[in-house]
C-alpha cells in the first residue's frame, strides 16, 4: 500500500532485532515536552509525494488535538527500513510508522509492533468501510496490527507517441490477451514497439537485435518473491496462486509449471531483443527509462499514476487494463499500507488516537484529494477518483479492477517475508541470465523457501 511504494520495489533484507529493549520509547522528541504537558507523535513515511497531504492531516489532528503534537519524518524507501531497523534495534522506533505487508509479520514475532484490536473493539472502529479484504490483512490470531491506509493495483502503462508511430490503436491496447506460448496479442503489440537503430520493429525481418533504439517492453526483476509488478499478475492470471492460504500459509508453489511459464515467456522476450538484458539493463529504473523515451511499455503501480501523467512526465503516457489470461481473466495484485504502533511507545493511546484518525475518513478524504494513491476508504476512494478525472487523468484502468469480481488478488503474506523474497529473486534473476532453467531454479528456490517453516 501505499503509496505507495510497494512490493514492486526491490525489497531490501531487514534484519530486525529479535527482542525488544526493555521499556522502549518512541523515538527522538515523542516523549512529550515536560513543561507545556503536550505529548510529541513520531510519525514516519516513506513517501515524498504523499508528505503534503499528511502534514495537512496532521495541522487538522493537532487542532483537534492540542494536547498532541505530530512529528513527520520522511526518508527515501531503502533509507525509511534500514533507519526503522536500527532504532527498533535500540528500542528506539518511531510511535507510529507505515507499514508494509512483506515486512510486519517480523515486527509480529519479534515483539516490535502494538496489537491494537482492543482498541479498534473500544472505540467501535467499522472495518467495512474499507476496501474488501484490506483489514484482513493485518490481523494474526485475533490480533489486529494496522488500519488499512490505501491500496494499490497494476495496470499497463505505455507511450502513446510510440503507439501511433507503430499504428497501434488505444482500442487494442484496452482488449489485450496473453498466454505463456506465443504471448498473445500483447506480444504482437511488445514486438511491433521495438525499434531497432534503423527504424525496423521487431516483427520486421530486417529487425537487428543487438541494436534496439526502443524496447517495447521492460520488466521488473527486483520484485521479490511476489512479482506484483508483472510477473506475479502473468502468473495467477495462467491459473497460479503463491501458496496454499493467504495470509500466514506455510507452504509455497514456486515449483508450479504455470509460473515457469511466465518466466521462460519473459526470458524469451530478452532473447528475441524485446526486452533488454538482465545485466544490460539501466540503474536508473523503469520509470526513468520509460521517461527517457528508451523503453514503449511496462507494468505499473497505481501509486506511479502522477509520474506519468503529472506535469513531471517527459513522454506522453496512458494505461491499460492487464491483458486477459488463459485462466479467462485480468489478473492485478491488489495491496495496501496501514500504520504500525511500536511496542515501546511510551504514549499508546495518543498514538492510537493518530492511527485512527489516519484510518479515518476526515484523513483519507484529504489524501484522496491530493491524487497520488487511491485511500483504503471506499468513499474516499470515488474521491480520489474525481480528483483524477479533474486533472484529465484517465486511470480507470486502475479502479475497473476493484469493481469486478475475481479481478484482483491479495499478495502474499507470511512468516519468513525477507528471506524468501532473497530466495526467490536470485532464483528469478539466475533463471533470467540464463545460468539455469526456470523449472529447476524454481524447484530448487521453492525447496529452500517451505524449508523455512519446517
């Protein structure tokens, strides 16, 4: 969630501190000022383009409040979870922070993060409110650790300069279908959007691989065990799950043939000059490259929606709907943030108090209108959505998901989160490089992933 960087990110090994310090407190100034009486939040996130909005519903908590202060710390995404480990480390954490799915069932069993069930019981929190299954997610044997923030989902985002230079239309972009043999329609367009130094697309017969001015296509390889930004969709969308119940199952599928199939289907790709090398690839990122004009396509977050429309974007852009699969439909991860209560705060019930105006509508509202993520809150939701439209920004591709049934899916999450998304990326990555097949570098990942829960 969510803004919402996500799993879509390369996620980074948090080794995070097996106990907690006895009698922690929150972090830096959230122990209170002693004179005036006014108790100090700490707060942190990892999102710069969300910051304005939750300053601004921290100035309307604070009015509300006058006896609570909120302190907003923002650090990029890498830097957010290796500061977070080292305080959580020295019973230092911040009160409150945002939190992601691969990452909090580790605070669960280290101790690090608040169960605030009896809390959401007290104060008669409603849970339908939100986006289904989204509260479900943070809760482990009757234990609730988070309020459902906002969500994401996935779609196709590709330059629209590029379509028209191909003479592909927006309309076939809205009705693509794959599967792992020939790829579908949505390798027909892939290939028709690689140009080679000479002019000549991929479907030419002169095309020249080893001089690819354009990749029609550019995947994510630094996604974890989940794949939420491509491979992953692909995969449940060719009749796939992750593992055998969602969340806290303990036994994963990473050997199943329907996702070798993805992954040899991307691999073709590279090999046929469609998608760059794994080891040739930019440092910059997909964006970046997609920006530059280097790259036609990819798949996107729903939390990317302002780099690629707003006023920033270097190339004209749009998005589309994820293709069909052979399991007979459109396949996107749907995942979302929620906010963590240290263990040690000092103060639990004003932080509480944050969390729940947080998860509340007066917040989520506010964030809804700055469009950069969709809010957990379903009415805030149709806001955010009305916020984009009166930019001119056409993201339904994004939103048509969540309103038909078996579109999209809950990522993964269970004990062991860092470790398998180590596992399973280098497996990913040696498959990619050609170092070994995708059946046995799956077989032997999976192996080592069930491992871990026996």
């Amino acid at each position: 969630m969510n803004t919402t960087k996500r799993a879509g990110m390369a996620l980074l090994s948090l080794a995070l501190a097996g106990t907690l310090a006895a009698c922690g407190s929150g972090g830096g100034e959230s122990q209170g000022d002693a004179a005036g009486g006014k108790v100090t939040i700490d707060y942190w996130l990892w999102d710069d383009k969300q910051l304005p909005a939750y300053q601004a519903c921290a100035d309307a908590f604070q009015k509300a409040n006058p006896d609570v202060s909120v302190k907003i710390t923002q650090t990029a995404w890498a830097q957010y979870w290796q500061n977070l480990t080292t305080q959580l480390a020295a019973g230092q954490a911040p009160d409150v922070w945002t939190d992601h799915g691969s990452y909090y069932p580790q605070f669960v069993s280290s101790g690090q993060i608040m169960d605030i069930q009896p809390f959401v019981t007290r104060d008669k929190v409603d849970l339908a409110q939100y986006q289904d299954g989204l509260a479900d997610l943070w809760v482990k044997d009757g234990k609730r650790y988070g309020l459902p923030k906002d969500w994401d989902t996935v779609a196709l985002v590709y330059n629209t300069t590029m379509l028209e230079e191909q003479k592909v239309k927006p309309e076939e972009m809205a009705d693509l279908t794959w599967n792992p043999t020939d790829g579908g329609t949505l390798q027909q367009v892939i290939a028709k959007l690689t140009v080679d130094e000479n002019g000549h697309n991929g479907l030419d017969p002169a095309f020249d691989k080893s001089k690819v001015k354009v990749y029609g296509f550019l995947p994510e390889w630094a996604d974890g065990a989940q794949g939420q930004n491509g491979w992953g969709d692909l995969a449940v969308a060719n009749g796939w799950t992750y593992l055998d119940k969602n969340p806290w199952g303990t036994q994963y599928k990473y050997d199943d043939p329907k996702l070798a199939q993805v992954i040899d289907w991307y691999k073709q790709l590279v090999d046929k000059g469609y998608a760059p090398k794994f080891d040739k690839q930019s440092t910059l990122g997909r964006d970046a490259v997609l920006n530059a004009g280097k790259g036609a396509m990819s798949f996107a977050g729903s939390w990317t929606i302002s780099t690629f429309l707003g006023p920033d974007a270097e190339q004209k852009f749009a998005f589309a709907a994820m293709p069909l699969g052979p399991a007979g439909t459109r396949k996107t991860a749907i995942n979302g943030l929620s906010d963590a209560i240290f263990a040690g705060t000092e103060h639990k019930e004003e932080a509480w108090k944050w969390v729940k105006y947080l998860g509340s509508a007066d917040c989520q509202n506010v964030v809804a209108d700055n469009a950069v993520v969709f809010p957990a809150i379903k009415t805030a939701s149709e806001k955010a959505a009305a916020a984009h439209e009166a930019k001119g920004h056409d993201v339904q591709a994004y939103l048509d998901p969540t309103k038909t049934q078996g579109s999209t899916f809950l990522l993964p999450i269970t004990d062991h989160g860092n470790e398998i998304n180590t596992i399973v990326q280098d497996a990913i990555q040696s498959i990619i490089l050609g170092q070994i097949g995708a059946a046995e570098g799956l077989k032997k990942a999976n192996d080592q992933v069930n491992a871990l829960f026996t």
